[in-house]
C-alpha cells in the first residue's frame, strides 16, 4: 500500500490551511514534490494525484526521470549544482532554485544560449543562516552583485531561496524564511528602476513548510511528508 495519496492529501490540507491562518490565498504557495532517491513509479503516482511541480537535489536523477516521465512536468532543480551538470539540465527544468554565485549564473546564461533556450528562470540561493555547511551568497554577498545577475540576458533571476538549519522545533526556521523575505524587498527598493521582481520566495521542507507559508514563501519543497522517509541504498 502506496503512502504517496496520503501523504500528498496531508501535505496540500497543511498547505491550506497555513496560508489561510496567514491571510493568504493557497494558490499563492506551490508545492513541489521532491523525488529525492525515489523511483519514477512514485513520482508517477503523484502526477496521477494532479502534482506537477516536481523537485530533484541531483542532476543524474532528474534527467534520468525527465526521460521516463510525462513532458508536462516541471521540474525543478534544487540541490547544490555544480558548473559542468548546467549543460544536462538548462534545456529540461522549469526553475532552478539553487544558484549561489555570479559564477554559476554566468554558465547557465552560456549553456542556454549554446541549447538554443530562450529564457531560463532562476532563484537566488543565499545562506541566511550563516551556516558553514551551508552552500548559498551571504545577504551582502548578493546585494553587492544583485545588478550583474539581473544584467544577464538569458538568464532571469526571480525570486530567492534558502535552507533553515535543521531543528526540531520549526519555529526555530521563523528568523531565517524573515529574513530573506526581508531581503527580497531590500533588493526591490534597491532596484526600482530596473522594474525587476524577485519576490517568490522558495523556502520550507517537510519539517517547517508551514512556518515558510506563513513567512511569505512561494514554493515549499517537499519530500517526506509524499514519499516517505528517503531510501539511499541505491545510491
């Protein structure tokens, strides 16, 4: 007996009703389904349940089930990336939510450009929490260098993204999701001129999505609460 219905049910009724106790509307946080380790049976299972955002930390397992899977997902790039993987992904992924340095910006603008794809959206990963174990721009980091990333053509940056430590007590996370709701409009007020909008906000896991929600995030990415905890003995 598959947990993937019950799990996915639990997941979207915590998602309701965090973002109605916030005063926002639910359509506003969109979950993504994190495949992580996972077989394509399940994430399967899930797109038959109406998901169609779907998460993987790992380019090998996202192109792998990008090709078994129906076209009309989309998929989400959210583990740390590593410079040579760009050119497996640009032309497959919706967003990728993990992109910590000008550096990394800079390859995906050229991968797309030499893959023919016209726009690629990106999401600013920053460490808010100042943890070394941690990949991400520190806040200052990304304000000094905000304008050479919007400078990029192909790539279009739209909002930013963070991991909270882990803890056992979510409201723990509160401080970390505040603060880069805060520095997103920082960058707003920084930018006005340049018309730019990096508001959505990907922040929140299985543990403290809600907490996320009620911060402001756009995009919670969950995992366990789906699919169970994660299997790494094929890995």
């Amino acid at each position: 007996m598959s947990h993937v219905p019950e799990g996915l049910k639990e997941a979207l009724e915590q998602i309701t009703e965090a973002a109605e106790n916030a005063g926002r509307d639910p359509r506003d946080v969109t979950l993504i389904a994190v495949g992580k380790t996972k077989p394509a049976s399940m994430i399967r299972e899930a797109y038959d349940l109406g998901i169609r955002d779907f998460g993987e930390n790992k380019v090998q397992e996202l192109t792998a089930k990008y090709e078994e899977l129906p076209k009309d997902i989309r998929w989400h790039m959210i583990g740390h990336l590593q410079s040579n993987k760009v050119k497996y992904i640009v032309d497959k992924v919706a967003l990728i939510h993990s992109v910590d340095s000008l550096k990394l910006a800079k390859v995906i603008e050229k991968e797309a450009a030499k893959k023919g794809v016209e726009h690629i959206d990106i999401l600013l990963e920053v460490n808010v929490s100042g943890e070394e174990s941690k990949f991400g721009m520190t806040p200052d980091e990304l304000l000094e260098q905000i304008d050479e990333f919007l400078a990029l053509e192909r790539v279009r940056v739209r909002g930013l993204m963070t991991i909270a430590p882990f803890t056992e007590d979510p409201e723990e996370s509160r401080p970390h999701f505040r603060r880069l709701r805060q520095l997103s409009v920082d960058i707003q007020q920084q930018n006005r001129h340049n018309n730019i909008d990096v508001a959505r906000l990907s922040m929140g896991m299985s543990g403290d999505f809600r907490i996320a929600i009620e911060e402001g995030a756009s995009y919670v990415r969950i995992g366990t609460m789906i699919f169970g905890e994660r299997d790494y003995s094929h890995q």
